[in-house]
C-alpha cells in the first residue's frame, strides 16, 4: 500500500504514517542483517516493543509477491541509514554488517 492509503486505514496523519514505514524500512533491513532485538531498538531509536510490532509485520509480509518487489527499496533505505549513521556516530554493535566492510 502506498503512504495515503496507509495512512487513511490507520487513521494517522501522512507525516506520522511515512515515518512509521521509514522506521518499518530500517527494521527490516537489520532482520536480514542479523541484528539482535536490542541493537535494532538502539540503531532505529525505537522501542523494543516498536522493534517486535514492525519485525511481526516484516514476518507476516515478507513472503507476499507484492511485498518482494520492494525488498529493493527497503535495502536502499536501509543501507543509505546505516551509512547516514555511522558517519554520525559509532555504533559498539556485533552484527555482520561489520565483516560486510
């Protein structure tokens, strides 16, 4: 579904709604990088109940063929984060991303 849509079934402003996807992007992204729970909530800023909802979510859709064409997108914001945020700070996390440089 697109952000609009998305936001009109949740009944939360387009603003709230595209950074919950932004956030869902990142989510998603560290699952398939092997990310423990906890680094996920550090790395997103997000709880861990937050990191568990979005991670229930990535679950019931990964598979769907609709959900597959946007892996990609999910890979490029994901990745251009992680990027955004190393140069910001340095992350103390084991995850293999690190044996990825």
């Amino acid at each position: 579904k697109e952000p609009m849509e998305v936001a009109r079934v949740i009944h939360h402003s387009l603003k709230a709604t595209e950074n919950y996807l932004e956030k869902f992007k990142r989510i998603a992204y560290l699952v398939r990088k092997g990310f423990t729970d906890c680094e996920m909530a550090r790395v997103v800023g997000i709880s861990l109940a937050a990191v568990s909802t979005f991670k229930r979510l990535y679950g019931e859709f990964k598979n769907k063929r609709l959900f597959k064409n946007r892996m990609e997108e999910i890979e490029i914001a994901g990745s251009q984060y992680m990027n955004s945020e190393g140069e910001k700070k340095s992350f103390c996390v084991s995850s293999p991303l690190k044996n990825e440089q």
